[in-house]
C-alpha cells in the first residue's frame, strides 16, 4: 500500500508539471537585464541575462539570452523551468542532515538517505519548513524503525546583509524515535551566513528529552541493538560547509561536524562529501568518520519535483 501511495504522488505532480508547462515564459514574469537561470527539457542549464521576448510561426513563443559565449534565442518548446539565477539553488535549506537557517519556500522535496530511509520536505509560505523521514531496512519490524520529524521557523533572513551575501537564522525542534518506544527532542537555534559561491551554518542544540531516556537500548529487530546514552538538558553544536566549485554550476563541496554533547569531544561526528545538483534533483555522496574511530559512507539523493 506504500508503493501504491508513493507511485499515485508521483504521477499527479509529474501531470501537474506537464500541465503547467504551458506559458512558462509568461509565468516568469522576466525583467530585461535580470539573470536566470534556464534549464532546458534535455538538461541543460543555461545562465544569462534577459534581453526580450520573441515569437516565431513555427518555434512559438520564445526568448533571447546573453549568456557568456553570446546571446542564444530558446523557446518555449525546450525549457523546463526558468527561475531567478539566485534562487537556481534549491537544496540550501540543509546541507547533508544539519538544517541550515534559510526555509524551504516553494522547493519541496522528496528523497532517499543510505538506500533504506525515505525523507522529504515543504515549505510553508516563506518562513515555515517542516522535513519528516523513516527508515525502510528489510526483515525490521515497524517499531523498531526509525523515524523523524523536523520542523524550524526561519525568523531572520536578509539576503543582501554583505555585499555580496546574506544571513538567516531559524529556530527549531527536532523529534526522532530510535524505536517506536524511544522518543527524543531537541530545540536548536541555525544562523546561517551566504557568500558568492559559499554557505556556512553554525547550530546549537539542546537536548530536551526528559531522564527518562538519559539511558535505553535501541534495537533493529534481529539486526541487534545498542546502548544509547543520551544526557538531558546538554547542549550540542554543529557547523555546516557547503561550497560550490568555481566555474561549475552543479558541483558542492559539503561538511558538516557535529557535537551532542560539548563537554565530550567523544561524542562527535564528521560528515564530509560531494553534492552534484541542478534545479531538480541532488546527489550527495561522502562519508561519516566517528570517534570510536570508525569510518562509514554515506550518500543522499533528493528530488525536487515542482
């Protein structure tokens, strides 16, 4: 029944794409002299800036970009979407798992974590973003899964703070379940700092999950399971870095180190990787180095369908 869910969502917002194709120009309300950002039906993405409609009898409606090796005329017919060039980058409401300060808006997504975890995401107008996500893993029962839900309210956000870049702050809470039995809290506060090809994000949580599950066993059916300790009332941090390559659109670099427990420095994680992204979907692929010391690989695919 799952499947079925999943697939009928799919086919409704590809057939709400499909209809919506149509006036894709006129819906862009295009400033002549602004820079967009235009992916074509092929995959191409092509940067300029906006010189003027056309219109042909047999191509339709069109438009003329001056892009860095001339000016091109593309129509209707072959682009997918056209947005503002500083609003091509969707996915920089998270890095790989740290949620920056900046909101989701109108890039709702969905995605697969590690092969075996569904996540995905929406924005609620312009200050609202909520993420949920679950583990999937084979022959584990249901209650020993595990679940998330995110949600942060983005209070500050001026995007022309610097010259050039920005700064945005949020505040959240996350609740996960390391089992069904086994819910935690924490409350975070996420600033984060935007510069040309550059966003850093530093965060500070606290865990607010109650002594009741200061300690307990979390388990994945006949897989295992393992002692958790998780201390109430501690205050973590993380620090988020994702950087985008010179002269490449679609490349990322992407950090993250995390901290649960500030007095511990035991109790710390670092996630470092490559994000391949356009304006509809993201491939992230690095690895997770813990202080036992052990090391894992981690990668994270999202799809940003609207």
């Amino acid at each position: 029944m799952r499947r079925i869910v999943l697939a009928v969502w799919i086919l409704i917002i590809c057939t709400v794409r499909i209809l919506a194709a149509d006036g894709i120009i006129k819906d862009a309300n295009l400033q002549t002299g602004e820079r967009y950002a235009v992916r074509l039906i092929n995959g191409e993405l092509l940067i300029g800036t906006f010189v003027i409609t056309v219109s042909d009898e047999k191509e339709g409606e069109g438009i003329k970009l001056k892009t860095e090796i001339g000016t091109a005329t593309i129509y209707e017919s072959q682009i997918a979407e056209i947005i503002p060039y500083d609003e091509q980058y969707r996915h920089a409401h998270r890095v790989f798992l740290l949620p920056t300060g900046e909101p989701i808006k109108r890039n709702a997504f969905i995605g697969n974590l590690e092969l075996f975890a569904l996540f995905g995401g929406v924005g609620i107008t312009d200050y609202v973003s909520i993420t949920a996500g679950r583990t999937m893993l084979p022959s584990v029962p249901s209650g020993d899964q595990i679940s998330f839900v995110n949600v942060k309210a983005t209070v500050y956000n001026e995007p022309e703070m610097f010259n050039p870049g920005g700064m945005s702050i949020a505040a959240g809470v996350n609740m996960g379940w390391l089992n069904a039995p086994n819910q935690l809290l924490h409350a975070y506060v996420s600033t984060t700092f935007t510069r040309v090809r550059s966003r850093i994000t530093g965060l500070v949580m606290m865990n607010l999950s109650g002594n009741s599950m200061e300690l307990f066993t979390a388990k994945a059916g006949t897989l295992g399971s393992i002692l958790v300790r998780n201390p109430n009332g501690v205050v973590g941090v993380g620090i988020g870095v994702d950087s985008r390559f010179p002269y490449r659109q679609d490349l990322h670099f992407i950090g993250e180190l995390w901290n649960n427990d500030i007095s511990k420095a035991s109790s710390s994680v670092l996630m470092l990787g490559l994000r391949i992204a356009n304006t509809s979907v993201s491939a992230d692929f690095g690895f997770a180095v813990f202080s036992r010391p052990y090391i894992i690989p981690v990668m994270s695919f999202a799809w940003t369908p609207m």
